[in-house]
C-alpha cells in the first residue's frame, strides 16, 4: 500500500504550551506540522519548506505579526489555506480587511 502524503502545515503562536498543544492535536488528525514561536522563525521555515495550511495567532510579537507570516506564506504558495485566530474580541471588525489575504478568522473570548 502507498504511503500517504501528509498535508503540510505551518503553526504559528508565541505561546509555547498553546502551540504544543495544537501541534499534537494536528498531528493526530493527520497534519505534518511545523511551528514557530515568532515572525522571523516562521519566515525562515516558509523559506526552507512549502505548507498547503498556515495557522497562526495575529498578536505574534516582535518583529510583525500574523499577517506577515500570511504574506509569506501567500507568496511561496498562494492556494495554501491560512487562517488566523486572535484572543482579542475586536478583531472581528478589522476581519473584512484580513480577509482580503486569509481563509478564516477565529476570535476567541477568554473570561476576564
């Protein structure tokens, strides 16, 4: 039997237990997962490796943000799949504009 190609993906977040988490979780559902914990670590990986899915967080700090891992990413693959998710509850306004580059936003409402 064939071996099946995984489906390669970019995860990006500064938040390391976030990210490894998500980063199992994806792997269990048949994703080859790649992460970076910021901007520049996630730029370097789309430079080395081509990804069908970016996910990323749009508060990545330091050195840009989630939407220029986007551009990176919709430059070395443009039918890549990107979608951005934000903890921060205003982001839903700004989502028409992001969504001129990404798939899907998702805003996440953490208890104050």
């Amino acid at each position: 039997m064939p071996e099946m190609i995984k489906t390669g993906l970019l995860l990006v977040d500064d938040d390391d237990d976030l990210r490894e988490t998500l980063r199992l979780i994806l792997e269990h559902g048949g994703f080859e997962v790649l992460s970076a914990g910021n901007v520049n670590d996630a730029l370097k990986l789309i430079g080395a490796n081509i990804f069908d899915v970016l996910v990323s967080d749009l508060h990545v700090p330091n050195d840009g943000d989630g939407l220029t891992v986007v551009s990176g990413v919709r430059h070395s693959n443009p039918k890549a799949v990107t979608v951005i998710f934000s903890a921060h509850p205003e982001m839903k306004a700004a989502a028409a504009a992001i969504l001129a580059q990404t798939d899907e936003v998702f805003v996440s409402h953490r208890p104050s």
